[in-house]
C-alpha cells in the first residue's frame, strides 16, 4: 500500500507496536473534521493503492465542504461484515456455489472464505406462536428448529466449513444486541502481511440497524446482500462522501421521560430536518447524562430518521461500558490510547467539529411519547395520545369507508367485549429498546407495581417479552423482575427479533373473530422500531412504538382509547382508581436496581461459549466437508446458477443485440417492487413451485425465509402486487405479455419462455429506478430471469452499483428525454450498440418495431468507475472474485 501522505507511525500500547495511520501526522489540521469522517479518512490512508483508492480521494476528504452536495465517490473497506440469518443465507449460499466453481476451473475450493471477518446471527426465525406460559420460549424454539430446520443445517456447515466466518446459533439473541454486547471491537488489532496494525473497527451489516453499534463509536450502516458479499470477499464498498449533520444535545432527560421517548422526539426532528444520504453525528455536553445502551437506542433508529448512520464518539462512557460488558482489559486499554492518539477521542472543552448543518435539542423538553399509528416518525405526546388516535382512527375510517360495530368473545372463561382501538398484542420486543437496562427494568417495576395492587392484563391482549440477550433475563432475575412480568403475561418467548419484523404469531382464535366480525381497526403497541402499515400483523390496522414500560401499561389498559395521564388504569383490590403515576417508578428507584443487578460477571456468563448454541443446535445433523452437498430435491437451499459454463478467461464484452423489453415501468419503482418479499401466495409462481415440490400452504414460510433457493425467488421477482407494467395496461402485479404474440402471463413464466428463445431482455423505466432499501435480489431476480440491460431516467445509487455487480447494463437516458418523448412503446426489439470492452460511455440504441420501422437515440452508460468496468467485463462481482482466487 502506498503511503502519500507518510501518516505511517507506531503506537504502543499493553507492551506491544501497533503500525497505525496517525491523522495528526497530515499537514492539514483535520481536528475540526466530524468524527465519523475521521473514520473513512483513516480508511483510506491504510488503503491507498493508487487505483481503488487514490491520492485525490483522501485529499478530497481533507479538504471536505460541509456545505458541497456530495459528488465524490470513494471505495471503503469496512473491517467486518454482519448478517442475521435472512439476509445472510443468501450470502452463504454463494460462497458455496463459487467453492464448486472453483473446483469446476481447477483451483483449490478452499480459497473461497470471506477474507474479512464475518458473523452471522441467527435471530429472525423465531415465531411468536406460543405466550403468556412459563414454557412459551421452549415451545417456540421447538416449532422454529422444526420450521427452519433445513436454513440452520446449511448455516451449520458454513459454521464449520469456512474460515473467518462465525454463526450465533438461535435463541441467543438479536444481532445488533449481540453486536453490542459482545461481536464489536471498537479498535481492531490484526496482523496483515506479518504486521500488527491498530484501526478502528467499522462493518456493513445486511439488516438496516446495523446503526445500533453506533453508539459505540462503531462507524457502520446496513447495505444490501450484494454490497455485503463484496465486502466479504475484500472489495471496496462505493460511496459518496456525505454531508454530515451534527445533532447537539443539552440538558438530561427530566423524571418519567425515557431514551424511548428521546429517540421518538429525535426521529421527528430529523425527518423534518431532512437527512437521507448522509450522516448524523450526536455532540454536546447532553452526552455527559446518557448512558451507553440510551447511545445505542438512538444510534438504533437512524434508518427511521432516514440518515446513513447516527453516530456517538468514543469516550469515557464508552470505555465504561466495554469494561461492563466484559470485554478485556487489554482491549479497553487499546480503544482508548488508539483513540487518544488519533485526536477521536471525546474530552470536554474541545472544539466542536464542522458540519453541513446543526439540529439541537435540550433533553429537559422530552416527554413520555409514542409514534403511529404507521410511521415512526409520527410522533403522539402521551397527554395527547386519546385525541389523537381517535383523530387518526376517523381519518382511517374515512379513508377506507370502515364501518364498524363491538362484538364480543371469551377466552379461558373469561367474556369480553372488543370495539375499535383494542390493544390486541402488546410486546416488549426489538433491538432498539431491550439492549437498555433503564426502560427493561422500568418495564419491570411497573408490573411488580401493577401486580401488587391487583391489575391484571385484558384477556384479549396477546403479551410477549422477546429480550434482545439472555443478559437481559440475567439481570431481571437479579433484580426479582421476571417473576413480576411473568405474572402480567410477558413471559420470555425467545430471543430473537420478533414482533417488530412481522413474527408475531397468530391471534387467540376468539381473539382473531371479534376483530373480523365488528370490522374493527385493533392496535397493537409494541417496544420496536417500525409500525408500518400490516407489518407486525394482517389484522391489526393500527400500531404504535412505544417504552417497555407503557407497553405494559397499554396491555393493562387494554385500549388506545384511554388518556393515560388522567385516565385509571383499572382499580386495585380494593376498588379504587389505579392511575399510571401510581405504578409509575422513578428514576431513582430504576438506577438503584441497575446497580445492584446489572454486572460484568453476567455479561461474561452468557457470551463464554457463545457460538456453541444450547442442545437443539448442537443435535443438529449437518453436511461435512469443504463443499457443500446440494439437495436436489430442497425447497430452501439450492446451487444457484451464476458460474454455469464459466471459463478461467474473461470474455470479450459483447454487444446486445434482439432484445426485448420484459417490463415497461414508471417513475419510483422501488426495490421491494422488484424483489421478493412477504408471503407466499398458493396461486403465484412461487407458489405452484412449491406445491409442484410437495410443500402444502401451511408450510410455505415467507419468500424472505426462501432466499437461499433461487427457483422461488426468480418467480418471486418483479411479483408485487403493487407493481404496474405498462406491457399489460389495467393489470396490478407481475403480469407482462410475451411479444411478439402479445399473450398476457406472469413476468417468470415470460422469462422463461424468452430463454427458450434465446432473447435477452431488457427493463424500462422512470426516475429513480431501484429508490428504497437495498436488496441483492432486486439485482440478482433481474439477472437470473435473463435481464442483460435496464434503461431508466434514473437510478438509485446503491441500487445501480448492484445492476453492475450482477453483470446488467444500466443505462440512462439522455438529459430530457423518456421513453414517451422518444415515442416507444416498449414492444420494440432492442439493439445495444457499441459498449466495446466496458468501458464507453456512450451507446446506440436501435429500437425496431414489429412493421419494420426504427428508432435511434444514444443512451449514456452508468458504469461509473474503472473498478465496475473489471465486474461489468467479468460478467458480475462474484465471477471477478472468482477468477482474481482462481489465478
């Protein structure tokens, strides 16, 4: 690696020389540069190579404009890659699928590991289909290991089979709290080429709150399975260096008002800010009254305030809390002499950084919240929350043209009458609240409160407590906590991010017909981090976020319709009016149960022997070996086809000539309208795979727990039923028609007939192409379903670096001009004319009508750095990687 700017130096530190790149060695005094900038500038001194990362690129960072619209795009290379199960099977996947290619070339399988350390966690599986039991979490586990049995087998051997690759087996605990808790270094210490360097730790996780490490000093976002993988296999992840908003925090948060209600108030500033695309970073003397785990909430949430990352510096809270949480003595030392050294260290008095702009809040001004009932950033004041969902729910009834009436049901011997605004599932859940010991014990004292004077849990009122760790019931018990909750319902029922991504489990039956004969709009209020609209459950309409604590007061008042400052919650034994202060704790008598509870010894118990699983996984059966045994007959893993008939020699970039347009699409088509995701319906293509295989609908899963099986998702892609191609006119869904003929049939079954064929395809379509997450199927479906090229006005930007890495062509059109203005109708043959070996960037389009008539227009192409042009001309990412380990 080169060294320009000769910031090449030695840190000492626990009697051992450490080679670091020291920022203070630039002749630029970089001080005032935000933290997080500090990061990638780091990132790129250690990586300068001249060609992935030039002496242009860090100087451009040096010299950074808080003000300029980002437009320079540099290649970082994250530390470490994280990935919940989900996501990261897919990614598994295909480091097996390129061992059997690199076998099919002649080279060594074994070369195929990830080459920067990466951890998967298994968290996203766990269903909430038993509650309110002491044996709830067993009998979930049971039903999850049966459900995924075959997903955690394949897992299992990539436990074993690669190296640098490391699996939290199930029922551990969710990825971000592990992370947190455990995974994340904060300074890494490794040695490359026989030298011990020190940098900072940084990752890209394949779950959007990543963000959670954060508020560790862990620089890292979520980015989709694609990005992922090239990080994985030693590949810059591309970025534009971003604007950075600095987020100034006073004050401390007043009695009664929890790190829940502070981030509520935070989403809602910074959406109104308007952040997406770029980087918030937390400042100021606030920073003095928050603790570590409130850090990490507000870190948490920045996918919904809609920045990249929001980041905490490193500091002495920092370092108190990497001693709690067991981390080593020498690992302590190091983070915090690497830190001091590098002038990223948080000390009070220093001057505050440079940013793009500035959002202040003093936190004496936070009050008890919650947010819904769909978004979170709709924030609603408690005092105010009656008002307002009754103000909400007309609005939803006025929009749908609901009616509604109260029906009645019993449960257990237990009569009840249900009307809208039922609480029907409350549930302490999620990554962004059950990490922090505050709200957890909080939660817990209101239900000893509650319990003490006679309150009970409504009947209908489905209760779960889904902990991010088993540190969290360590220190529950410890405080005599857990007996409390268990008493109101909220016993364990697993470890694992559950009711805020939809595993909610089904509804008491009764339950479920109350709701559907008196058409009621139910709620449920969890502790989580997104209440999108059908997300945590089909039959309830309305949802909102909310503290641990008022999670358990909602499920004891049993309804949105309720003020819960001057309402009661119910009466006590002896019949009087129990209000919400008076099962409310105070601060005082939370902190004094987080110190006699929460420990060190408990943090090093649960994490000793963490990648060992409990008995279930370790009984398992899995494949041995350093190749993996496909199943031909596996609904849920299969070899994808990527590296069929690859040869060790690159091919000769070839133009494209006879395709046909497989969908005609308008402006903001979004990944999830590309990719597969949700449910699997018994008529969809998907669907009649599956029961073609033998699965019934009972046993379908979710496309998303399918990921690892190619064969379901192509004929998932392009398959919401929100998605309009203008091929087929008054159709919703994936329909297209099949030209020339023009019959009408599903996007997969089109594909296929055109690869009968031999045609290659081609997708149009509007503005911002590929806007929303990202997703490696929204490139990979495309790719598998025979798309060579997609022309769009314009693209999302991650989104069209995974086209390229697929090996798809993006092109643009030229300024002003569509494909109205130039008069196509999508039923053309198209010929892609002069791409020469990748790197034009310019090309002729020949569009050719059925009578023979023709369009010219050039297009321009969106392969944006020499880096894409070797993954274009390979044929994709994967293939380059392949051949780079092969040769």
């Amino acid at each position: 690696m080169s060294d320009s700017f000769s910031t090449r130096s030695t840190l000492n530190c626990n009697g051992k020389d450490y080679e670091i790149y020291r920022l203070p060695a630039l002749e630029k005094d970089v001080s005032t540069l935000p933290w997080s900038l500090k990061v990638l500038l780091e990132n790129l001194l250690r990586f300068e190579d001249g060609k992935t990362v030039t002496r242009d690129d860090i100087e451009a960072l040096i010299n950074w404009d808080p003000n300029a619209e980002p437009a320079q795009e540099i290649a970082f290379r994250p530390a470490r890659v994280l990935m919940q199960d989900f996501t990261g099977v897919p990614a598994v996947v295909d480091l097996a699928a390129m061992r059997d290619a690199m076998k099919a070339l002649g080279g060594d399988p074994q070369k195929i590991n990830p080459l920067q350390p990466a951890e998967l966690v298994i968290d996203h599986s766990v269903q909430i289909d038993s509650f309110g039991r002491k044996d709830s979490m067993d009998l979930n586990a049971k039903i999850e290991y049966q459900r995924n049995q075959e997903r955690y087998a394949f897992l299992k051997w990539g436990q074993k089979g690669f190296s640098n690759f490391k699996v939290v087996p199930p029922d551990t605990g969710i990825v971000h709290q592990v992370n947190l808790e455990y995974l994340a270094r904060v300074v890494f210490a490794q040695e490359n080429n026989g030298v011990l360097q020190a940098y900072p730790d940084t990752l890209v996780g394949t779950d959007s709150h990543t963000t959670m490490i954060n508020g560790l000093g862990v620089l890292g976002w979520g980015v989709g399975g694609i990005e992922a993988e090239a990080a994985m296999l030693g590949q810059p992840v591309s970025m534009l260096i971003p604007q950075v908003v600095g987020f100034k925090l006073s004050g401390e948060l007043p009695e009664g008002a929890t790190a829940t209600d502070l981030v509520l108030l935070v989403v809602e500033m910074l959406r109104k800010h308007g952040v997406v695309g770029k980087f918030v970073e937390f400042f100021g003397d606030g920073l003095d009254h928050l603790s570590l785990a409130d850090r990490a909430t507000l870190a948490n949430m920045a996918p919904e305030y809609g920045a990249t990352c929001g980041i905490f510096p490193v500091d002495e809270e920092t370092l108190n809390y990497l001693h709690l949480s067991g981390r080593s003595e020498e690992q302590v030392a190091l983070v915090e002499a690497y830190a001091r050294e590098q002038g990223m260290f948080r000390r009070k008095g220093q001057a505050e950084a440079r940013y793009t702009s500035v959002v202040e809040l003093d936190m004496r001004h936070v009050a008890p919240s919650l947010a819904g009932p769909k978004r979170p950033q709709d924030r609603v004041p408690l005092d105010a929350s009656k008002k307002m969902f009754n103000d909400a729910l007309n609005a939803l009834k006025a929009e749908r043209n609901l009616e509604s009436h109260a029906a009645s049901g019993s449960i257990n011997g237990q009569e009840f009458e249900l009307d809208d605004g039922a609480v029907v599932i409350a549930s302490i859940t999620s990554c962004t609240n059950t990490s922090n010991p505050s709200v957890m014990i909080g939660a817990g004292l209101v239900a000893r409160k509650a319990a003490a004077k006679g309150l009970k849990v409504k009947p209908w009122v489905k209760t779960s407590l889904a902990p991010g760790s088993q540190v969290v019931t360590e220190y529950l018990n410890q405080a005599g906590l857990m007996d409390d909750l268990d008493s109101l319902g909220f016993n364990v029922v697993g470890y694992g991010c559950a009711t805020c991504i939809g595993n909610s489990g089904p509804l008491p039956e009764p339950v479920s017909k109350a709701i559907a004969d008196g058409n009621l709009s139910a709620c449920s209020v969890l502790s989580g981090n997104r209440n999108f609209e059908g997300r945590v459950h089909a039959e309830v309409r309305m949802n909102y976020l909310a503290s641990p604590p008022l999670v358990v007061a909602y499920a004891l008042a049993g309804t949105m319709d309720i003020d819960l400052v001057n309402e009661p919650l119910g009466k006590d034994t002896g019949g009087n009016d129990v209000f919400l202060k008076d099962v409310w704790p105070s601060q005082g008598e939370i902190n004094a149960l987080i110190s006699s509870s929460v420990n060190r010894e408990e943090f090093t118990r649960v994490y000793e022997d963490v990648f060992k699983g409990e008995n279930r996984w370790n009984a398992l059966a899995s494949p041995e070996g350093q190749l993996f045994g496909w199943q031909e007959d596996s609904t849920y893993i299969r070899n994808p086809p990527y590296f069929e008939g690859m040869s060790k020699q690159v091919d000769e970039v070839q133009d494209i000539h006879g395709a046909r347009a497989l969908a005609m699409l308008g402006d903001s088509v979004t990944t999830d309208h590309i990719s597969p995701a949700g449910a699997i319906k018994p008529d969809s293509p998907a669907g009649q795979y599956l029961l073609e295989k033998g699965v019934q609908p009972a046993d379908f899963n979710s496309l998303g727990s399918r990921r690892g099986n190619h064969e379901v998702m192509m004929r998932g892609t392009f398959a919401n039923i929100r998605l309009r191609n203008q091929l087929a006119p008054g159709t919703e869904g994936g329909v297209t028609v099949h030209l020339p003929d023009g019959e009408q049939m599903s996007i997969y079954d089109a594909a296929m007939r055109y690869k009968d064929e031999n045609i290659p395809l081609v997708v149009l379509a509007g503005k911002e192409y590929g806007s929303g997450s990202s997703r490696d199927w929204a490139a990979k479906g495309p790719r598998l379903l025979g798309v060579r090229a997609v022309i769009a006005e314009s693209y999302e930007r991650i989104h069209r670096t995974n086209l390229v890495c697929m090996g798809i062509l993006p092109l643009q059109y030229n300024e002003g001009e569509t494909a109205t203005s130039l008069g196509l109708t999508g039923k053309e043959t198209f010929h892609f004319e002069g791409l020469g070996d990748g790197s034009a960037k310019q090309l002729a389009v020949r569009a050719v009508s059925d009578d023979g008539s023709e369009k010219t227009f050039t297009v321009r192409v969106r392969i944006d750095t020499p880096q894409e042009i070797e993954y274009y001309r390979h044929g994709g990412i994967l293939h380059y990687v392949l051949r780079q380990l092969a040769a």
